[in-house]
C-alpha cells in the first residue's frame, strides 16, 4: 500500500513540474518553475473624487457642465470613476491573453511578472477582492485642483484600511518600494496621452483628465515609509479611459510601470516638431512601443535597457559568426561590437513579429537590429529622459545615446529619418543582397556629420571612416546567425548634401555640402547632368572646392529654358575608386516676361554719377514713377530732367510705353539757391495761342504769346530758380518717342 501511495505521489509531483516548466506564447522564458518568477505584487487603484463630499455623484445630464463650468462652487472639479475593479482586473492579472502580468513575464523571459496585491478586509462594492481597489475621495479632480502630488497622498491614504503596508516590507528596512508593492493609479477620467488636453475631453461626465505619468512619492504608513527604491518612479498616476468609453489598454500601464524599475523615456522631446529626429519609435515600450495595436500589444523595450534592467544579457564580441535567439525561445541576448571611441558602440539583437510584438511593424516578418549606443551621451542625458530627444537643452542638440539603424527609414544620407515607422527595418537573408548587409558607416551623426561614429577619439590617426559590417547569413527566424567584421579604414566614398544656390534662364548653380569626407581629401568632385533619366548624352561640370574644403559648387551652363535635367553629384576620396552619386532633378528657369521698362537716374547728388532705377510699369507715366524722387543739392537748384547729358532735350512726364527698355534721364542742376523741395509729379502746361506756327523741339523760342496754363496734378510742382535757363522755352511742352535702345526725342507742336 506504501509502495502504491509513493508511486501516486510521484507521479503528482513530476505531473506538477512538467505544468511548470511547460512552454507557452505567453510565458516564454528561462525560468525552470513557476517559484523562479520574482512575482511583484501590484495595488491599481480606481479613483474617484467627490468635490463636496456629500457622497453622491452629483453629475446633471439635464445640466452636463455644471461640475466645471463654475470655480466658486463647491461642487466644482467633482468627477466620478464610470468603470469598475472588474472592468480591469484582466487586463492586469489575467493568466491568459495580453495582459499586463503576461507582457512581462515574456518581456523577461520568466525573470518577473506582477500578481494582485491583497486586501486585508472586503472591499464594498465590487466582486473582486485583491489587486484592484475602488476608493472615493472627498477632494475635486487634480487637474481642477492643479495638486496632483497631494491628490496622488491622498489616494494612498484612502486604501490604507485594505491594505498592510507593512506586510509588504519584504526585507524589514522599514521601506516599502515599489519592487515590493507596485501602485497604479486610474484617476476618473481620461488620459491626456491619447487625448492631448487636459480639459474638455470630449465627454461632460469625464472633463477633466490627467497625463501619465510615474511619479516620486513618500509617505508614512502603516509604520513604514512608502518611497522609491535606488531608482525609479513611485506611483503610475493614468487615467482609467484611454478615451472617453475606451477603457485604459495597457500599453501606457506597462510604459508608466518600467519606469517604476528604472527605464527612462527615449522619445523625442520636442514631439512632432521635427518628425525626421532618429528615435526608436515602435522598437522600444519607452518611445512609442507603448501604442503599439492600439495599446493593446505593447512592444519590448530596446535592447540597452533590457540589459541596463538585468532582463537581457549582452555579450561583448570581436570579428566572427555569432548565433541569436528571439524572445519567445527563452535564449534571447545581445551581441555587443565595441568601437575605438569607448563610450560608443553597436548592439545586435533578434526582433520577430511574434508574441507582444505580433504588430510591430507593418511590413516584413522581423529579423537582425543594428543599435548605435553613446555612453557619453547617456550618461549626461539618460537619467532625465532626454537621451533621444533633439530639443536643445541649454543651447546644445545632442545626437540619441540611443537608437536603431534601421535598413530602410532614413534619409539617402544615413541622417534623418525620411520614414517614422518603416515597414521593413530589419536586416535578413533574402535574394535581394542588400537586405543583408548593415554597414555602419552609412550611417552619420545628426549633428556633427561623422560617420559611424557621433566622435572619434582625439588620438584617432587617418580618415575618419571606422566600420562595422554587420551581414545577416540566415532568413528570418527565431534562431538567425550573423558575422560580424569590423574596419579601421573602411573603402567609402564621401556623402554630400546638395541645394541649388542660384537659377537662371540657361543656369544653375548647385552647392553641395560635404557631411562625410570618409577619407584624407577629395579627388574629384562635380556634377553629371542629363535630360534623360539614363542620363544618355549626359555632360560632367568640374566643381569649385571652398577655401575651407567644407562644400564645392558647380555651375551648369547651356541649359534649355522650362526643361527637366537629372543630375548626380560626384565627390570621390582616395579610398574610393569611382563616384559617389545622389540622383536628383531640377527644372530651368522660363524666361522671364518683363512687365515694365526702367528708367536709369543720373541724379549727380555728389561728385560722383551715381545711377538709379526706378522701374515703371507698361502704361504708367513717367512723371508718376518720378514722383516722389527726392532731389536737394546743397548750393544749386534743380532745373528738371533731361535725355541727354548735354541736357537738349527735356523728357515728357506724360510719355509711357508697353515694351521693355532703358531710358537714361539726367538731372540738370545750376549753382544758386538751393532747391528745398523733392520731385514731385512734374506736369505739363497746356498753352492756348493766336497763331499756327510750328516749331521743332529744341528750337529756343523769344516769341511773345499769351497763354493759360492748367495744372494737371496738386501736387506741388518741382521749384526751379529764376536762374534755370532753359533750352527749348519757357510754356514749351515735349512728347517722346522712345524705341528700344534708343533716346530719340520729338518735340510736341506748339501754335503761335
């Protein structure tokens, strides 16, 4: 009978170790049993806040503004939680699904997984009885109250008859961290991550809202000192909505909770203000991992802080072939190729669209990730959150400490991202060779320009083109081998940024920016220009190196006017036989129709003949283009304007034209009384006679007549001194007739 009963219990036991250890999608991991898993226990808290503490939900539907819209009332900020402990319980502690307790026990390969923290008494009001707990607060919403670290006391205090604090201070220091007791708080509302605003999220019933965050916290309770360990966040303060109707998914709870152990956020800080800034994107939870699926399949961390976290390993390699796992095999680790800068080098991993990352990518089934780490960046700029971000601190732009060299996504320079989420950034045996093969001088700092490396070390001797050539020898999979060759001198032709710096009818000239030289010197460089895309009969222009060996520019002439070229700029170094070429095109200029003639000013203000323009549009008048032109010469008088400088033939201020030329004016001045007023509009007498005589312009007149003259302007007409002799007669008028490069000028008919 002995024998039987210790065959049954055998049979329990190796019955209960193979439930263990057995595999599962969602548990993938190194751990032998379940009592291996270092199970954090974690308090969500819903949190609802009942302004004036009357104990009712004084929310009006015949009156939905009424909670915000007046500050002096009692009532004001008053916002009750609309979901339940039951609404969240799986999406936290489920055993089945993608579940927040699931996400990091594959995350960690079966190192840590959180389980429901557990009530001293019966919580009223709702079914479940450990790990979510409803409490209600006699205070107004934190962002109507602006106090989110009292309200965020406050809520703690209000679980204090359901949970021992104490209890949780594992290792007696008379501490309860938060590696002992996580805490979550969903405020009533939405969360202003998905939202965008802190007020008016869309519903009445959840006005306010709050952003997610982890925050500090310290408070006595229960006798211990509830605070952070050695690093971290304290408390995740979210909203319970995503949306307003939407539930929380737990894409922000598992961003907000590793933060809680230590990961810090690699996003760029400026947000969208410059979308091209290189970032991790969905390939890590602390960048925008986090919406992945909407929330609902949160991606891993990066590999930095998987290891940084003691999720991951990371073994350091030299030249040769290496084997790598993915996740779900349990034998994840990192490959890490150091470079001659020691705070910068490459981290290799697997990543797979399977599991919590089944919607990483749109593209592609996953492969081999190439990662740039720079210690000297992290360690000034990790810690804040700020390792990724291009927003200048303090004046300075920084290049990421963290971030991938996707295959596709960049820029044609290897500086930018062109694409924020590539579909295909993987490197992976294919029959196309290229998507195989990660050079890591293709890729170049966003700030300084150097390739492979954001800097070089100050003993570094020869061109700086350092590389590590990462070739992908399998396809994609959970187990993929790589070889990994690393190069001093890489044989790389320079990289250029070109612009165009000025256009005309039959021109153009294109400076191009040398961002990686990649060797000593350039020993050519210039433009191949084409009207075919094949560039057939295509022409080459020699470039002109700058003084500083920074940039050259290169002049196209010949060109057809309103005609496509396509070009390639070429820029070659010693160590680069051939061209380095960036294909692009430009469009000539159309000639330009001109819509004016101009008139040429000799205004002899000063010793020296200064010419003016003024251009004046087809069919206006001379005079009015003329108005307005300030002439005053200390000592002399103006006398008006002339064709010629021998000052014979005056101009008409009537006079216009409808085809482009240049008409010379010189402005006559005798010595006396100084002219004290500015050009106006000069006008023209009308003269009524007695006689029909006819005279030629320029014949001087001493006959008598009587005449009437008429302004045609109230503008003050120019002064000219007794002194002013003129040429062609007082109470004479002129019309020209001006053809294109000429000044001819034909006298008006004037009667006697």
């Amino acid at each position: 009978m002995k024998k039987i009963y210790r065959i049954i219990c055998c049979a329990l036991t190796l019955m209960m170790a193979f439930a263990c250890i057995a595999p599962s999608v969602f548990a993938a991991g190194k751990a032998d049993s379940d009592a291996e898993i270092k199970k954090v226990p974690l308090l969500v808290i819903i949190a609802s806040f009942d302004a004036n503490g009357n104990g009712i939900n004084d929310y009006d539907p015949s009156n939905p503004t009424k909670l915000y819209s007046d500050k002096t009332k009692d009532y004001y900020g008053e916002q009750w939680a609309q979901t339940t402990p039951e609404d969240h319980w799986d999406r936290y502690f489920g055993d089945t699904g993608y579940t927040v307790a699931n996400y990091y026990k594959e995350l960690t390969m079966g190192k840590m997984t959180f389980v429901p923290a557990e009530f001293t008494k019966k919580a009223p009001n709702q079914t479940v009885q450990n790990g979510v707990l409803a409490v209600t607060l006699n205070r107004a919403h934190p962002t109507a109250s602006g106090d989110a670290a009292g309200t965020i006391l406050s809520i703690i205090r209000a679980t204090d008859d359901y949970i021992d604090y104490a209890a949780y201070d594992t290792n007696k220091d008379g501490k309860c961290t938060q590696d002992e007791l996580a805490i979550l708080i969903l405020n009533s509302g939405p969360d202003r991550s998905s939202t965008a605003q802190y007020y008016n999220s869309g519903s009445p019933k959840s006005y306010f809202a709050v952003h997610g965050t982890s925050q500090p916290t310290s408070l006595t309770i229960d006798g211990v000192l509830v605070i952070s360990g050695t690093s971290g966040g304290r408390v995740c303060n979210l909203g319970e909505y995503n949306k307003p109707g939407t539930i929380m998914p737990i894409g922000v709870p598992t961003h907000e909770l590793a933060h809680n152990f230590g990961a810090e956020d690699l996003y760029h800080r400026g947000g969208h203000a410059d979308a091209t800034w290189p970032q991790p994107y969905r390939f890590s939870l602390q960048c925008d991992g986090n919406h992945s699926g909407g929330g609902t399949t949160p991606t891993y961390l990066d590999p930095y802080q998987r290891v940084y976290l003691g999720w991951a390993e990371e073994e350091v390699v030299t030249d040769g072939e290496y084997t790598l796992y993915s996740t779900l095999t349990g034998k994840y680790k990192v490959l890490r190729v150091n470079t001659p800068d020691p705070d910068e080098y490459y981290l290799i991993e697997i990543r797979l669209k399977e599991g919590f990352e089944k919607n990483l990518t749109s593209g592609g089934t996953g492969g081999i990730m190439v990662w740039h780490i720079d210690e000297g960046i992290n360690r000034q700029y990790f810690t804040k959150g700020w390792a990724c971000s291009g927003t200048p601190e303090n004046g300075v732009q920084h290049d990421p400490g963290i971030v991938p060299l996707f295959r596709e996504g960049y820029d044609k320079y290897g500086k930018t991202m062109a694409v924020n989420h590539p579909a295909n950034p993987y490197y992976y045996l294919s029959d196309d060779p290229d998507t195989a093969v990660c050079n890591t001088v293709n890729f170049i700092s966003v700030t300084t320009g150097s390739p492979s490396l954001n800097s070089y070390p100050d003993n570094w001797n020869g061109p700086k083109n350092f590389n590590v050539k990462i070739e992908v020898l399998s396809k994609p999979g959970q187990e993929m081998k790589v070889r990994v060759t690393t190069e001093l001198s890489a044989k790389v032709a320079p990289v250029t940024q070109t612009k165009a710096e000025s256009q005309t009818t039959n021109s153009i000239t294109l400076k191009s920016t040398i961002l990686a030289l990649n060797g000593k010197e350039l020993t050519k460089y210039g433009v191949v220009y084409s009207k075919s895309q094949n560039f057939e009969d295509s022409k080459y222009a020699e470039g002109v190196l700058s003084d500083d060996g920074k940039s050259f520019t290169t002049t196209l002439t010949g060109l057809e006017q309103s005609t496509k070229y396509f070009y390639k700029v070429v820029a070659a170094n010693e160590n680069l036989e051939g061209e380095s070429t960036v294909s692009s095109t430009f469009t000539s200029s159309p000639a330009a129709e001109k819509t004016y003639f101009e008139l040429k000013l000799h205004k002899y203000l000063t010793n020296k003949d200064k010419v003016n323009t003024v251009k004046v549009d087809f069919g206006k008048k001379i005079g009015d283009a003329l108005e307005g032109t300030y002439m005053e010469k200390k000592g002399y008088t103006f006398c008006g304007w002339y064709l010629d400088s021998a000052f014979t033939k005056a101009y008409d201020p009537e006079y216009t034209q409808d085809t482009y030329s240049e008409i010379e004016l010189f402005a006559k001045w005798e010595e006396g009384t100084s002219s004290t007023t500015s050009t106006t509009k000069v006008t023209t007498p009308e003269t009524t006679t007695t006689t029909s005589t006819v005279e030629t312009a320029g014949a001087e007149s001493t006959n008598s007549t009587s005449t009437q003259e008429t302004e045609t302007s109230t503008t003050e007409k120019p002064s000219e001194s007794k002194g002013c002799k003129s040429t062609v007669g007082i109470g004479a008028s002129f019309a020209m007739i001006v053809a294109i490069g000429t000044g001819l000028a034909l006298g008006k008919k004037k009667t006697k």
